[in-house]
C-alpha cells in the first residue's frame, strides 16, 4: 500500500513539473475535476475545496499552461510494466472522436466531423486522435499516451500514423495496435509501413482484397497483384490456410477461418493475413451478430483461437471517450481559441493516469443506489479520489495574493471578435494533368 501511494505521488510531482506555466493552478484545477461530479461550467471547479484559488484563475491556467506532451508521453510509457517474454504484445488502440462546438464562430479551425449519435450525423466542431494502452484483458480502462487535435491540415489516419511513430521512439517493446474500420485501407498500410509494431484492423465487408500475382511470365511488366479475394462474394474466395472452431460462453460456437498474402490494391507491397470470424450459433444473445472481417499485418502473428478476442479489447477507447465527456467535462468549457481547447484536453490523460495509479489504494465510496465493486473502474475511482488526495497532499504551491486588476482602461475601445468559416475538407485528384477538386 505504501508503495502504491509513494508511486502515486512521485507520479504527480514529475508531471507537475512538466506542465510549465501557471503550474499551480492546472494542478489544482485538475484536482478540482477529479473530484467535482457535476458541474454547468468551467468556474463551477473553483468551488471544490481542492482548488485553492479564485474562479478567474480557472480561465487564466488554461490560457497560460504549457503541458509539454513529448515528456507527459514518456512519463506515461514509464509506467507500462517491461515483460521479461519477448513474445507477449503491449496492447494499443487507436481511435478519433469530436468535441462539437456548434455554436462558436469565433473559435478558429472547426471542421465537419462524423458522429455516431442517433440524430445528426455530422457536428461541427475540433476532432481527436487518441493512442491509449490497453491494460488489462477485459474492462473498461484505457490509459492514453497521446490525445491530440486533428488539424484542418491533417487526416485521422496521418494523425495516427504519427502518433504511433512517436510512441515507438520512446517504447521499445512489441506492440500491437488495434484499429477500426476507418483505419482498414492501402492509406494507413503506406503511412506505417517503416512503424515496428503489429496491427489489427476491422475492415468493411465490402472490400476486395488481392492475392499473390504468381510467377512471372517473362513477358511485359510484372504483375502486382493476383486473384481478386471480394469479401460479399464467397465464390471468389479460395480455400483458407487454417481453420478453427472454438466454443465461446457467451457467444456460443464459433468459426475462425485465415488466409494468408493478401493485400489492398494500392499497397501491393505490403502482405497481410485476412481473418473471418462467424457464429455458428446466431440466436445466442451477446455480440458479434455479423461476420467480423480482420486483417493482421506484422512479423508476428498470435494465435487464431486468441487473436479475434484481443480486438475486442478496441472498444475500451470508447469507453475512455464517454467517461472523459460524462465524468471529466471534457466538452463542458467554450474555451474561446484551439491552443486552450489543446491544453485543456493534454489534461484528460494525466487525469486517467492518476485515476489508474489509484485505482488500488482508494477506498471505495458508492452511492446508496450503487453496488459495491472488486475491479473499480474509472467512474468509481474518482468518486473515491477526494479522501485520498486529500491525505496524500499536491505538489501545487499555495496561492499568492497580488491584489487587485486595475481592469479595463477608460476610453479604450474593444474590438470585436473575429468570425472564422467552417473549414471543409474536400479530395483532390489529377485530371488531365491538372489538379481538381471534386
């Protein structure tokens, strides 16, 4: 326990120190979310006892912080256990998801976003790339190593590719990435072909894969790719490489078919295993009720019976989305600029790190309506966090008073805020040897 604590602590003061200016507040403000269950905006924090400081000071953190992501990153990967067997993976997946702001015309960059909600589709608003570790075999704990902004600039799939590259600089251990469908195509297969690390990719039942182009003929260009392998049509599938039934608890039988050398179109250089999973046994409840199309590309591949559970282990990011905008208010604040939407989301995996280093030392607090838990998840973690915070103390130095503004000038006029257009993202492609856009 006492180790636990100790290392919970050495946790907060080595990145307190990384986040760079009004410090102080930031942390108090962040202690002030982990342990505030409601609230209708961002000075509602300033009224929890943890935040030592004045309303305006709430604001003035988020627009003078400078959390230095790079080192955060590297902090976090600290914290991932080193496995002595070289052939056991550090489970990652990688997601995006957007942060609507409707509206706000003055905030600069905002986009067209997808959303998964029942009644629109599109938002208006920021989009963000989130690469998290994957802990444990089953739960809902997903502990980010990088959330950051889509730029108008940039795609989901570059935003991921460079997330990725960045962790493996600092983390020398086999990983295996889990992706959706979005992230299934010869775009992201080109943008991480030099990346060491091993994917698992959901891809659409509508794809047409190609396999190996055989031996050349001798005759004209070689060949790039085989014969077409189209996922709706089961009469241009051939025979699989390795079969096997497995019986599953909830889901019933199951039926897990691979094929080997296969790839996109526009990636014939890059060879990838397609796997199928099936229920034999469709009036079962639970998921999985259509065929699951996967795609493993790496050097080394898990085993069948295991490998479709493992990305399954991809919805914990949707998990940390949802609890990030319900229980950490990620979307509460109108912040006015991107470089205070920025800083105050470089808060949400600093927040969950904290929460998973005491996930084991807190004492439970549930509500009269809540049942008690073994495996706490995150929810339950910060609803028992203001006891142990306040025993273990913050790094953050108290307040020093400095008196009052002098406020705004007499006579000085005020301008008005700039209004920015919402920025639409449209393809470029080459015809008749000019760029158009369509």
């Amino acid at each position: 326990m006492d180790t636990s604590i100790s290392r919970l602590q050495k946790f907060r003061t080595d990145t307190y120190n990384v986040l760079g200016l009004a410090k102080d507040a930031t942390f108090d403000l962040i202690d002030a979310v982990l342990t505030t269950r409601t609230a209708y905006s961002l000075a509602d924090f300033s009224l929890s006892s943890l935040f030592r400081r004045k309303w305006c000071s709430a604001y003035e953190a988020l627009q003078d912080c400078r959390p230095n992501r790079q080192k955060l990153m590297k902090r976090y990967i600290e914290e991932i256990p080193k496995y002595k067997d070289e052939s056991l993976y550090v489970t990652m997946a990688i997601d995006h998801t957007s942060s609507p702001r409707v509206d706000s015309p003055t905030l600069k960059d905002r986009g067209y976003h997808h959303s998964p909600s029942a009644g629109k589709k599109v938002k208006i608003g920021h989009s963000y790339s989130t690469l998290a570790w994957i802990p444990e075999k089953k739960g809902s704990w997903a502990l980010p190593l990088r959330h950051e902004r889509i730029t108008s600039f940039e795609t989901p799939i570059s935003k991921a590719a460079w997330q990725l590259k960045q962790v493996k600089k600092s983390l020398k251990l086999s990983v295996l990435v889990l992706l959706d469908s979005e992230y299934g195509n010869a775009s992201w297969v080109n943008q991480t072909v030099d990346i060491e690390a091993d994917c698992l990719i959901r891809i659409r039942s509508n794809c047409c894969l190609w396999g190996e182009p055989g031996e050349y003929s001798g005759r004209g260009r070689p060949r790039k790719h085989g014969d077409k392998f189209k996922l709706n049509e089961e009469s241009t599938w051939w025979e699989p490489s390795e079969t096997v039934k497995i019986e599953d608890p909830k889901l019933g039988e199951i039926k897990v078919r691979k094929w080997l050398q296969l790839h996109f179109r526009n990636s014939p250089s890059v060879d990838m295993s397609l796997i199928l999973v099936e229920r034999l046994s469709p009036n079962k409840k639970g998921s999985l009720q259509k065929p699951l199309w996967l795609v493993f590309i790496g050097q080394q591949m898990p085993q069948l019976e295991r490998l479709w559970k493992n990305y399954l282990r991809r919805f914990a990011v949707d998990h940390w989305y949802r609890f990030i905008k319900q229980r950490l208010h990620w979307t509460l604040p109108a912040l006015s600029t991107p470089h205070q939407c920025e800083r105050w989301s470089d808060l949400m995996p600093l927040m969950t790190w904290q929460l998973w280093l005491a996930k084991d030392i807190v004492q439970e607090h549930h509500l009269p309506w809540q049942k008690s838990q073994l495996n706490l998840t995150p929810g339950r973690v910060a609803q028992s966090m203001l006891g142990l915070l306040v025993e273990i103390g913050t790094p953050a130095q108290s307040p020093k008073p400095r008196g009052k503004s002098n406020g705004w000038k007499t006579g000085q006029k005020r301008n008005k805020r700039i209004r920015y257009p919402v920025v639409k993202k449209r393809k470029t492609v080459a015809k008749k040897g000019k760029n158009k856009k369509t």
